[in-house]
C-alpha cells in the first residue's frame, strides 16, 4: 500500500484498530499506525495532512 490508497489504508485501520473512535485520532498517532499497518511501503515523507484527513475521513466512513 501507499499513501493514495486512502480506502485500503481505512479498512485495513478499521479492522487492526477496531477499539479506536477515528474520529478523535490525532495525525502524528494516524500517521505511525498507517506506516505499521502490514503491507505499507511507502516514503513517510510522501504523507501531508491532506492525505491524513482524507484517510480519517474515509476511515470514519468505513466505521458508520
């Protein structure tokens, strides 16, 4: 997975993560559980805040 994988990366988040509420998730604790999740390869320096909202959105979305 990479960074544009936005609905890959909420899923994979909604299924590792399931105890946690995406909406009160902080970008610096998104951004670490994204780089851990199994099969992401991708350049941290690559992620910016608009990637991380859009991966809370659709993990928020994912989630309802």
């Amino acid at each position: 997975m990479k960074w544009t994988d936005v609905l890959d990366i909420a899923i994979e988040l909604s299924e590792v993560k399931s105890d946690v509420d995406p909406r009160y998730v902080n970008f610096v604790d998104l951004r670490n559980w994204v780089m851990e999740l199994e099969g992401f390869d991708d350049d941290p320096n690559r992620c910016g805040e608009k990637i991380l909202e859009a991966i809370q959105a659709a993990w928020i979305e994912e989630m309802d």
